[in-house]
C-alpha cells in the first residue's frame, strides 16, 4: 500500500532546547566504553578511518540488522544481495564515476593545506589565510592493481558506492527469485571515498559501510514510489527513538540534482555540528539500466507478463550510510541528568539498538549471591547479549550500564536466595519491580523487542 500520510513540516530550529551532548563528550565516551577507536591508534592512527570496538560492533550489527529486518525480510517486495567490492571497470565508465565523481579541490599556496572549493566561504584560505590555487577536479575513487602487474590494463576501483552491484546484477536477481516490477533489492556493505575534507568523528570518513536499496519501478509510478520510499525511511528513524524535532526531511534543489536525477530528497538530522544527511533517497528513472545495457550489450529491460509490454524499469534509491545513523542514535540517546546531587548521564537507546539488553548484579559478594547471578546471566545469554558486574557499589554499578545504554538491570539479592525473585531496573524511569526469574526470559523479551512508546508506556 502507498501510504498517503505527508510527511510532517521539518522544524529548521530544531527542537530549541538545550543539549548536554557534544560532539567531544560522544568520542570521549566512545572511546573509553568501547564503541569506537581510532584506526591503528597505537600508530598514531589513520586520517578519518575508524574501528567499532566491542560494544559498538554490537550498536552497529543491531542498526543493520534492524534495517535488513525492516527493508527486506519483513517485506514480500524486497531481496537481499552482497556483491563484491571489486567489480570490473567498466562499471564505473558506464555509471559515470571515472568522468564525474569528482569534487573541486584547491591548495593553499603557503601552509599547503587543501580543501573542498565548494564548502568555502572565502576566496583566501580559512587556516592561514594564504592565496589558493586554481581549483581542479579531484577524482573521489580509490584506485588499486589487480593481480601481478601495475599497470592501466590491471587498475581496479574500491567501489565508492554499493549501488552498481545491484544494478549490475538486476537480470540475475529477477531471474533467480522470480520478481516482478515493482520489487526492489537491498544491499549492506564497505564503500570508500577519497574524501578531500572527512571529518566530525564518523560522519565523513573514507572506509564506510552503506545500507542502500534500488526499487525498480514501472515509469511513470515512479513518483508515487519516490513519496512512498521518502515516507517510509523517515518514519523508520522514528521508529528507532530518533527526536522527531530533530529530523527533517530536505528537498534537494534543481542546481543539486544530477543530470539525470528526476528529485531527490535528503533524510537530515541535526547533530551538534548542524543539520546534515543520513540518508539520500532519489528517483533516477532508468540512467542506470540503461548505462549498463550500453555498456555490457546485454539486455536489462523487463517485460510485463500480464499487459505483454517490455521498459526498462525507473529506480527508486534510498541510499542510507550505517556510520551517520549509528552517530545520530547516540547523539539523540545522549542525556545527563543530576540524580541525587549527582550527574547520571544515560544514553536512551532504543532497547532493540542497545548493545546490551541486560546486566545481571549480585547485591553483596556472598550468601551465594555471585553464583546465583552468574546462572542467571548464562540463562540470559543463550538469548540476548548480558554483562555481569559484581564491583563496586550498586550504584556505580548501574551507572556504568547507563552510560552504555542498557535498559535493564537485574539485581540479586537476599531475598533472591530465599524465593527465587530478582529486582529488575529500568534505565530511563530508574524504576524496579520484583519478578520470578522464571519468567525475566520473557519478560525481557516483550520489552527489547517492542516499539519504544510501547516500552515506556509499560515502563517496569
Ligand atoms: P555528502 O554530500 O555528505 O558527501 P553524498 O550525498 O555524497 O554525501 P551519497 O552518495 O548520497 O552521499 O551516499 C549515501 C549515504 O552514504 C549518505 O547519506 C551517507 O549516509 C553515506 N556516506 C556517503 N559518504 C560518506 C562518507 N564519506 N562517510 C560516511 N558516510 C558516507
């Protein structure tokens, strides 16, 4: 069904309160927790390249597969694929990035340094001060040798962008799993760009990951689809706890688009450093079959069964990064509040985004305590993803797991060895109640895999 909801009007100001997150508080507790290092750190690291540590591979691994769940699996329209990185280079000839993914560079005459010509906002250079060059087209791919021998005949590309691999194989797709127009495929997986000016942590980096679908339409539905695809990626970052206030949806302008591009629209949220897309989601009719049959000489059209007609389907892209998500779920998840004369700062992540679903806690180390919460914690690992802690005080204890964003704390304690009940804790209400442990497998089933509204509303 096309959904006929319009997507609310953005709020440019944002929600207009004020934040405690900052760019610098997130790496500073990405680092220190464990979601993300810096590439060969122990090197002096690697400009804008980025490792995803134990607790952020799980942020991560549960963003995509969230994704994957509600794009693909979840839908009878919808199919996976995963091509490889190196694809023949041709395919960037026909797809336009040899001749066009370029961005304008220029140097600076005296400190050498070089930037992006289009995000400067003076002629002179913004870190000394010094005169520019002439600005000069800069090639956005990495280029590699295949095999033995460097030379033209040998140069390859890292792709810079999942989406050839789908185009490329859309015959095979709609052969083997027996598609219909309209029907689309979605595809996870490594990108890299040269980036001339990467920056703001993992915002714009050169090695990144992509979540992108190509929806192969009938002509002349492809607007229909176009609303459809802007709606339904907007609403899925709702889905997933992000501040309504602080999302938007921005159409790009006609000086924005590509040559070829019938719209496009940007998902935008508005992270400490500004508003700035997540995800792009365009309508390129058919470019991008219609290069590729050029170039290979083979047939990429469709022919409808049904009206005994053959087009070469239009195609709807909604084209989403995993690193520019990942940051704004902790950004929006980010809070501090003063609890008891002191600053809790909590990361309000959706249950089904958290790293970890639960940590278990013996109250005292004795009585069996220890024991009996490390059983607990091995019933619970057989379904989700626990930690056990038994340092320090309670408190602290729970606050570590705030700061991470576990949503639930299960404390044993004396009475546990008396009747088998636990305490379990609520991250954002700080509320407990007492249940069985024979039923905390459910139970905490109900509550991490339920839509977020419905977690509050049934706050424990
Ligand atoms: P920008 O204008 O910010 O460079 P783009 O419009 O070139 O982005 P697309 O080509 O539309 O980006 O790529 C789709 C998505 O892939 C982006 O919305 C973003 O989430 C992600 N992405 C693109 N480039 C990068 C990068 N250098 N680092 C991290 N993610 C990226």
């Amino acid at each position: 069904m096309i959904s006929t909801r319009l997507l609310g009007t953005p709020t440019d100001s944002g929600s207009g309160g004020q934040r405690a997150v900052t760019m610098e508080k997130i790496a500073s507790l990405c680092k220190r927790r464990g979601f993300v290092f810096q590439s060969s750190e122990v090197y002096g690291g690697l400009g804008s390249c980025w490792d995803y540590g134990p607790l952020g591979v799980e942020l991560k691994r549960n963003i995509t597969e969230a994704w994957w769940r509600d794009m693909i699996t979840s839908r009878e329209d919808m199919v996976g694929l995963d091509a490889a990185i190196l694809m023949h280079p041709r395919v960037w000839e026909a797809s336009g990035h040899l001749a066009g993914f370029t961005d304008p560079l220029v140097d600076c005459k005296v400190c050498k340094h070089r930037f992006r010509a289009d995000q400067l906002t003076e002629p002179r250079c913004p870190d000394c001060g010094g005169e520019l060059t002439e600005s000069r087209n800069f090639n956005l791919m990495f280029k590699t040798f295949m095999g033995p021998v460097e030379d033209t005949a040998s140069v390859v590309y890292l792709r810079p962008e999942t989406a050839q691999g789908i185009f490329v194989n859309f015959q095979n797709v709609l052969n083997a799993a027996r598609q219909k127009i309209p029907f689309g495929i979605g595809q996870i997986g490594k990108s890299f760009r040269n980036e001339i000016t990467p920056g703001n942590f993992l915002f714009r980096t050169r090695e990144f990951e992509q979540m992108e679908i190509e929806f192969f339409v009938k002509p002349g539905e492809d607007e229909m689809w176009h609303r459809y695809w802007k709606q339904t990626r907007f609403d899925w970052y709702l889905k997933y706890g992000i501040d309504r206030a602080r999302l938007r949806l921005r159409e790009h302008g006609a000086d924005e688009l590509a040559h070829y591009a019938k719209g496009c629209a940007d998902v935008e949220y508005e992270f400490p450093f500004g508003w700035s897309e997540l995800e792009g989601i365009a309508n390129r009719g058919d470019f991008d079959l219609k290069q590729h049959a050029e170039f290979s000489g083979k047939d990429l059209s469709f022919f409808d069964e049904e009206r005994r007609e053959r087009f070469v389907p239009y195609v709807i892209e909604p084209s989403a990064g995993v690193g520019r998500p990942l940051l704004a779920f902790l950004v929006d998840a980010y809070d501090e509040e003063v609890v008891q004369d002191e600053t809790r700062v909590v990361l309000r992540l959706d249950p089904r985004l958290a790293p970890v679903k639960a940590a278990v806690f013996p109250l005292m180390r004795k009585e069996g305590q220890p024991e009996k919460a490390l059983a607990i914690r091995d019933l619970l690992k057989r379904h989700f993803a626990v930690a056990y802690d038994q340092a320090g005080a309670i408190g602290r204890r729970y606050r570590r797991q705030d700061e991470i964003g576990t949503p639930f704390g299960i404390t044993v304690d004396h009475e546990t060895m008396q009747n088998d009940t636990v305490t379990v804790r609520e991250r954002d209400s700080m509320q407990q109640v007492r249940m069985p442990v024979e039923r905390l497998v459910d139970e905490l089933r109900a509550r991490v895999t339920a839509d977020r509204a419905g977690v509050v509303a049934t706050a424990l």
